[in-house]
C-alpha cells in the first residue's frame, strides 16, 4: 500500500509517527509523510529512516490554546490543499490525532481513501486554554469522526474509556513502545552522582518546577533536562541559576534514549487533573522499561496502574515536593532498589509491552485494510 501519515508537528523527532512508518516501509509499504513546521525553520523535505517527510511551513506557538486558532486553521487548509494536489501519491492516510483527520476524512469521502486513525492524545482533553463550549464541540466531533475512519488505533486500553459514544470499526491498541536498543556510550556519562532525566512536553503541568525545587536542595544530584514546549521559558529561567542542571532543549530520540541509559532514574509525574493524564501512556514509562531503569510516576496517571503491577518504579502524589524529593532520596541511597524496579522493568518490557509486538499488531491491521 501507498500510505501517508499526516502529523502537526515536524516529525523532529516524533518517536511513535518514525517507528510506525519504518515498521510499514520495511515491511514493503511505501511510506512517506506530511508534518507541521510550525517554527518555518526545518527543512522542507527530509529522508528519515525508510521514508520521507514533507514539511509545511507555518509559523505557529505550542501552548496558546485559542491563540493558535489562526495558525490552526491555516495548518487544515494547508493540510488539505496538500492532500488534494498529492491524492495520486498515496492509497491510505494515517492520520494522527484530530488535528489532521478533517482533511483526511475529506479525502476519504472526495477520493474514496483508506483513512486509520491513530490517537495519540484525545484532543478535547487535551486542550489548555480553550473556552468549554469549544471543547465540547470538539469531542462530540471526534467522537463523530471516529466512526468514519476505516480503523481506530488507541495508545491503551485505558483510552477506550475516553471515546465512550463512539463507534470505531476497527480498533487497535499499539502502546508507544520503543523499539528495543541499548544505546552505546555517547560521550553524555557523567561519573559519579545521582543523575535523573526529564526528557519530553516541557510543561508546568509535567512537575518539573516541583521537580526543581527538589533538586535545589540537593547539589549533589545531577538532572537533564530535554524538550520543547508551550512553558519552556519558564522552566528554563528556573533551571538556569542550578548549577547541578543541564539544559539540553530539543534533541534527536537517538539522544533521548542515549542521556536516559545514563540516569539513575527516570522521572513523569503528570497533572492527574487533566484528562490526558488521567489516560496517559508516554514513551518514557516504556524507555524506562526497556532501558531497565526506575521511573517515578504520578499517582491517577494511569502510568501507575503499570508501574504498580510491574513493580518497576514508584508512585507519588503530583506537586508533592516534600514526597517528591523523599522518593528520590531513597533512589539515591538505595542502588540494589533502582536494579531491582529496572530488572522488573525490562522483563514487562520483553513480555508484555515490547516494540516487537506492537508492530505485529500495526502489520496485521493493514494487511486487513488492504484486502
């Protein structure tokens, strides 16, 4: 099949859209993709792994809720005007997540396109600064789309939850594994020390101020910090009189997954107020568990449900400092707990939640779609 997937970010990186394209182009799929540039800055065409990316240059910021609407709507036409003149250049469209299935649905009814869905975060829910009503037009929209779609991909079971009232035809869950590879040494070991990393959204809503004050009061301790996002000033403004911290912004996955096989400890502790979260399944909780290290989670993230099961790192409560910082202290003092949580955690990863299972699950959906 001839199969595109369609992203509002540029794919640099995007961990879930390149192992799912790379998986479909190796398995003999011809594979190419169209992402948001929203920083105009990237180049406009790109080859990574098996595939290409097309990138539409359309300068927008992350994080601004109903600001973002202008820059939002010119992303959907440009989306669409793309899709229309290409139509001949691919079969099916993989769409990724609400902000790019309107187009591709409306290719699905003008061109008669195969269109997967695939839902990385359910978008109303995921919404920071958007006027209720709005939001509630918007799930009860989605919800509507995802009926159209030819098939559904959910990041967990959890999540079926979410789509309540809606009605996939056919639906999957592909949890965002990563493929599974030790990093070699990279010239990022540091030599003694507790070393944590953060690397992903950079959000208040994520703890890392919490986890900066924590920090602070430990010298001693060493924390990466990597990403992008809509509260990156910030954050960064917090953590730049820390000397025990580096700043790395936004790097490669190669080097995400390189900066986290040196940490002591991984850390997620999301804000279970809002829904997302409540839902979550991050890259990181799996990073952490292929990589064999302890992670810290928030408690109602869903994450903990896993970490809990799989005795493979520690719960807390969110914007707890004080708790915070008495997890991370026992991390710090207590080596044969970090190697026992991260031996538990690479044997869920072998067992239960591999990259490997995961991509037999996307083949077989296409190779459904396509008979």
């Amino acid at each position: 099949m001839r199969i595109l997937f369609c992203r509002s970010n540029p794919i640099a990186p995007d961990p879930r859209v390149e192992k799912e394209a790379a998986a479909l182009a190796d398995f003999g799929h011809e594979v190419q993709a169209i992402a948001w540039d929203r920083s105009g800055e990237l180049p406009a065409t790109e080859k990574i792994s098996s595939f290409q990316v097309h990138r539409l240059a359309i300068r927008a910021a992350f994080g601004h809720g109903i600001g973002n609407l202008p820059a939002l709507l010119k992303w959907q036409f440009g989306l669409l005007t793309w899709l229309i003149r290409e139509r001949r250049t691919y079969d099916t469209i993989h769409a990724c997540d609400f902000d790019t299935i309107l187009p591709a649905i409306a290719c699905k009814l003008l061109f008669g396109k195969l269109v997967v869905y695939d839902i990385f975060d359910f978008y109303a829910d995921h919404l920071r600064a958007t006027p209720t009503l709005l939001k509630t037009l918007i799930r009860k929209l989605d919800l509507f789309i995802i009926g159209l779609a030819d098939a559904t991909i959910l990041v967990d079971e959890a999540r079926r939850k979410q789509i309540d009232g809606s009605h996939p035809r056919q639906l999957i869950y592909i949890y965002n594994s990563p493929e599974d590879s030790i990093p070699a040494p990279s010239g990022m070991e540091k030599s003694s020390g507790f070393r944590i990393v953060y690397v992903g959204l950079l959000q208040r809503e994520r703890g890392l101020l919490e986890l900066l004050e924590v920090v602070a009061k430990h010298p001693d301790w060493q924390l990466d910090l990597a990403g992008f996002g809509g509260d990156e000033a910030q954050i960064h403004d917090r953590a730049l009189p820390l000397a025990n911290v580096t700043w790395h912004g936004r790097i490669a996955y190669t080097e995400t997954l390189h900066l986290s096989q040196q940490a002591n400890a991984l850390i997620a502790t999301y804000d279970p107020s809002i829904l997302n979260h409540r839902f979550s399944s991050p890259n990181k909780v799996f990073e952490a568990m292929m990589l064999a290290k302890p992670i810290v989670v928030a408690q109602d993230t869903n994450m903990d449900i896993a970490i809990t099961e799989n005795e493979c790192g520690i719960v807390v409560p969110y914007a707890n400092v004080q708790a915070l910082e008495q997890v991370l202290l026992r991390l710090a003092n207590e080596p044969e707990l970090r190697v026992t949580l991260g031996q538990n955690g690479r044997k869920a990863y072998e067992t239960k939640y591999g990259w490997s299972i995961m991509k037999t699950r996307l083949l077989n959906l296409y190779q459904n779609l396509s008979r």
